[in-house]
C-alpha cells in the first residue's frame, strides 16, 4: 500500500514496480457492467458527438498581408471572431441539447447495468498510466506503465494467452514462494490463531518464521498435496498441538510463540450463528433446498440479463433506451416537485410529533396526535407517489430491454419465435401447455415488477404437483423420525410440523446464508465482514452484542419446546439428567461437582427453571470462545 503512493519507506518496492504489478488487473472490472449491446451503444453515442462536433467548424482565421490597411484587418478579425463565436455558442448548444438526451440514456442504461452489477467480469481497454504528480527519475508523470512482475520467475505469456491468464498462472505457481508461503501461513493461522510469520500482510525478504523448519514443513506439505486446502486444514487439526488446551496469554508482537497449542479465540461470527443454529434446528444440515434453489435462480437471472442484452442489436438497444430516457425526460419535474412536497410533509410530521412529546397527557395532547397521525399518512402517501413516479423510468427499462432482450435470447437459444402463453398452447397439437417455454407470470426486478420470459437454460423448470408433494412427504417422514426420536405424542405432530418448517426455513447454518447477511441479522452484530476490504471481519465486543445474547430475539427460539436443546433436555428423565444434557449440549461437557452444588444453591433461591441455567450458561465465556 506504501508503493502506491511513493517508494516503499521499510521495504525494496518502488512505486513503479507497484504500477508494473496493477497493469496486468487494471483492465479487469467487476463493479459494473458495460459489455455487448451497451458498449455498443456507448460508441455509438460517442461517434454521434464526434459527428456533432464535425458539423459546427469554425471559419479559418484570417492573415493579414502587407498590403492591407489596419483598418481592413480589424474589420477581418472583428467578423472571424464574431463568427467563431457563433459557430461556439451554436455549436455549445447542440451539445447541451445532445448532453442532456444523452444524460437520460444514462440512466435508462444504469437501471440495466444494475441487474448485472458485481456479477460479471468486464475487459476494459484501457491502459495504466503513472500519476500527475510522479516524481522518480526513471519515468514521466502520466506515462503508460507496463505490466512486469516484481518478484520470482518471469510471467511470460503464451500462445493463445491472455496477460491477465499469465499473471494468474504465474501468481498461483508452486515456483512463486510468496504463494505457497502465504497460503500455507493462513491456514495455519486460521487454525492457531496466529502465524509463523506476523504480521502476515506484511511478509518481507527479512521476515522470519518463529520456527523456520515448521514453515518450511509446511511449505512442502502444501506442495505435496497440491494445495488442497481441505487436505491441509485435516492434517493441521489432527496434530496434537492443535488438540491441547488453548494458550490464554496474548502474545506480543515480536516475540516467538512455541505453539503448545492455539490461541485463545472468540468464535467468529459465522460460528456463533452456527452454534445458535444448532441449537434451534434439531437438524441444521438438512438440506434448505428452497433457499438453494433461489440463489441459483438470482445467479442464473444475472446471467439471463447479461445475455439477454447482449442478444440485441445495437439498434434495439438504443430504441428501448430511447423509450425509457423519454419517460425519465417527462418526468424529471414530476419528480422535483413530488419530493419537494414529500420534504415539507416529513419536516411537519416531526414538528408535530416533537410538539406532542413536549406535553402531558392529556386532552390537548390527544388532539395533536391525531394531526401527528394525519402529518404521517399524507408524508407517506407522497413518499409512495415520489417511489411511483420514480419507477415508471425503471419499469419501461425493463420491460423495453432487459424483457425485451429475454424475448430476444429465447429466440436464439430455442430457434422458435417467442410467443405468449395463451397463444403457446393454443397452438400446441395436444392443447396442454409447452414443457418450457415463455411464461406470463411477473419477475420483480430492482423493485419494479416486469413480464416473465422462461428460458430454457436460464430458468429452473418449476416442479410438478408431484414432485412438490414428494418433496413435502419426505421432509414430513424426516420430521416424524425426529419426534419419535424424542418421544413426542401424536397429538404434538401438527405444531411440531409447523416448528420444524419454520426452523428448517430461518435457522439455517451460515453457509447457506447470504454473505454478507443483511443488516440487523445476528451474523453482522457479531462482526461479520461486509466484504468491502479483505479481512474485514471483527472479533470486538460490542453492547448490541451483549444485548443480543441476554435479550434478543434468539432466545426464545433457543428456548422453545421443539428447539433442539429443549428436545433434548425435555428427554432426559431426571432433573440432574436435564442439567447434564444442558451442560452438554451448550460447553460439550459435563457440569463439575461444584456447579451442581451452584446449581442446587441458585434452585433454592427460586432459580429453579432449567430456562434459568440455560440463559446463564449461553452468557458464559466458555460458550463463547474456543477453548
């Protein structure tokens, strides 16, 4: 990061070597979406300014000879530049004019960009160039940088290679040793809690491990199993040193840790969330095939977009654009003056609530509430007319590109004309309707709702009656096995069907969770990384933290009676059996003598509920960190 800016100050880089390096990348974007038809598009709207600025040319400047009077060349230089002028301000004009139609182009293409956004990799030709203020002697500032490897073997391309492929190929080779080093650190960290080389984002020629021959060990252990990860992590967590009791004294940088076992840790937060899991779900690792299948389905969606726009021809594109960027162009005072409204609407709502929280109950205060009320329904009534007229742009963008191309793209990927449905099966020989084929139901996409085209490829074919009921008798089998595993009665079956589905739904493990999870979701509150910035995860303690584990929303399902701790506390028979099967399944082990005995003593003074040692025991550091 230093060479960035400047030569490295601790290290050998220089800061165009720094340049050299991002060359190969620089061309890659993930953060947006400009290939196929829209590219196309964009040129064409380029050639149109150029073809603009071609039209407006400026008079040619008059010379002056010796024979002429100066009263005759003021006169010639007075008209060129009254005519430069003119042509200027007619020419500045038309820009404007272009600019502004073009400006509504923009976002009738950024409402198509934004269904592909960060799903797709573009290939922008564009060239690295040094920045303004450069200031080494062995290039000018702005030049263009090629792209060069610092460090290792050379990166040579080969035949039918792209630069961005030899770089890859060259940064993941077993002759790189910065690779096979770092990877081999991570996962050793990720399993101790630290590296034989700290801090690991820092790794220099200087750096040394805390045990050489450990890091070499591992090195060549990474090599010899061809950098299977899963491989290496079970060969790491079967050692004994990464079995024995954890070290609970922070180690100081710079000085050496024997590794006599891992680090005291927090559990991150995707292992909080899965231990919460299981304890809510009595089978967390039942597949959530609905959940599955919807990701897969958004996945495909993206792909069915980009496709789907790059089917059209850039004369098709352009006409949809052109129809949405009309309606935005219509209704940009719509939509100034609606949200003018909708401000003043909010900033008398709240003048009024805050009137009304300054009284005393009262009949004069009854009477404000009810205006508070009314100032809130007309600022939302206006909130919803702002969204409204908003979406008519979005809404015609869908429908006359993105819907567009998908009608469009299952013509190519059929060789049949796309049709709907009610003529599809009016013109199918036997009367039913087409396996796959384009469908009329409704597609949200980015708020607004939009026809549906069916692609073969892009969209998963819906289940059958059939297959749905076969679906829902296996997981009913599975959830009947469950109860009688846990002795429930027959008349529990209905209510405890009912948990299940809802547990199965909700309470999945991590993995199947989006990442990152939405904000306000238990993952996020216990540091989940929001994957802006590499190891962005943190492991602090926080107050909503706190709150969450002593009154959050978990808790009840943690403590409800077809909860997996319940089930099995529930099952136990004895009381001293219940704190067992609690101890068990919350810190994997069983209560010592003199817990019983602090048991026994909080039951005597009316602690007596096995809820009450269970809030305690999920409040516990022990239930929190790895030990």
């Amino acid at each position: 990061e230093c060479a960035q800016c400047h030569n490295h100050p601790f290290d050998k880089w220089s800061q165009m070597q720094f340049y050299q390096m991002a060359a190969y990348t620089y061309n890659v974007d993930t953060q947006d979406y400009y290939g196929g038809s829209l590219e196309d598009v964009r040129e064409l709207l380029r050639e149109r300014e150029s073809e603009l600025r071609a039209k407006f040319k400026e008079p040619q400047r008059p010379r002056r000879d010796r024979k002429m009077s100066d009263a005759e060349w003021a006169r010639l230089e007075k008209e060129y530049r009254d005519q430069a002028a003119k042509v200027r301000k007619e020419y500045e004009t038309a820009r404007q004019a272009m600019r502004q139609e073009q400006r509504n182009y923009q976002e009738a293409m950024t409402d198509v960009r934004n269904t592909m956004r960060y799903t797709a990799v573009d290939m922008r030709n564009r060239n690295l160039t040094l920045p303004h203020d450069y200031q080494y002697s062995d290039a000018k500032p702005r030049s263009t940088v090629q792209a060069s490897v610092m460090m290792g073997h050379e990166c040579a391309t080969q035949p039918g290679e792209t630069p961005l492929q030899a770089y890859a190929r060259w940064m993941t080779s077993k002759d790189n040793p910065r690779f096979t080093s770092v990877i081999a650190s991570r996962l050793w960290k990720k399993a101790f809690g630290l590296a034989l080389i700290e801090p690991l984002d820092e790794l220099m020629d200087t750096s040394t491990p805390m045990i050489p021959e450990l890091q070499t060990h591992l090195e060549g252990l990474m090599k010899s199993l061809d950098y299977d990860m899963k491989a290496y992590l079970r060969v790491v967590f079967n050692t004994s040193a990464y079995q024995r009791q954890v070290t609970r004294e922070e180690v100081p940088p710079g000085v050496a840790y024997h590794f006599t076992g891992p680090l005291l840790r927090r559990m991150t937060a995707e292992q909080m969330w899965d231990s919460f899991v299981t304890l809510i779900n009595p089978n967390p690792d039942m597949p959530n095939l609905r959940l599955r299948e919807d990701a897969e389905q958004r996945i495909l969606q993206a792909k069915k977009n980009a496709d789907g726009v790059d089917a059209l021809s850039v004369e098709e594109a352009l006409r949809g654009i052109k129809l949405s960027a009309a309606v935005y162009d219509k209704n940009r005072e719509r939509t100034e003056a609606a949200q003018k409204l909708y401000l003043e609407a909010r900033i008398r709502h709240k003048e009024l609530q805050d009137e009304a929280d300054s009284l005393k109950a009262g009949p004069e205060r009854d009477a404000l509430l009810v205006k508070v009320a009314d100032a809130k329904k007309k600022s939302d009534d206006l909130r919803r007319q702002v969204n409204d007229i908003q979406n008519e742009g979005r809404r015609t963008s869908t429908q006359e590109i993105i819907v567009a191309g998908h009608k469009k793209l299952y013509e190519v990927t059929t060789g049949k004309p796309w049709q709907p449905v009610s003529k599809a099966v009016k013109d199918s020989t036997d009367g039913s309707e087409p396996a796959m084929m384009a469908s009329d139901t409704m597609m949200m996409a980015y708020g607004v709702r939009a026809e549906r085209v069916t692609i073969p490829g892009y969209d998963r074919p819906e289940l059958s009656k059939d297959e749905r009921k076969a679906r829902e008798d296996a997981m009913r089998e599975e959830f009947s096995e469950e109860a009688r595993f846990y002795g429930l009665a027959e008349k529990e079956l209905r209510d405890y069907f009912r948990s299940r589905e809802t547990q199965n739904r909700t309470y999945v493990r991590a993995a199947e969770e989006q990442s990152p999870a939405p904000r306000g979701h238990p993952l996020r509150d216990f540091g989940q990384s929001d994957r802006e910035t590499i190891e962005n995860a943190n492991y602090d303690a926080s107050v909503p933290q706190s709150l969450f584990m002593m009154n959050g929303s978990l808790l009840p399902n943690i403590l409800h009676r077809h909860s997996q701790l319940m089930l099995t506390i529930n099952k136990a028979q004895y009381p001293d059996d219940k704190v067992e099967a609690a101890y068990m399944a919350l810190l994997a082990r069983k209560p010592t003598s003199k817990e019983m005995e602090t048991w026994n003593k909080a039951a005597d003074a009316g602690l007596d509920k096995i809820e009450d040692l269970v809030y305690a025991l999920l409040n516990t550091q022990q239930f929190i960190f790895i030990q």
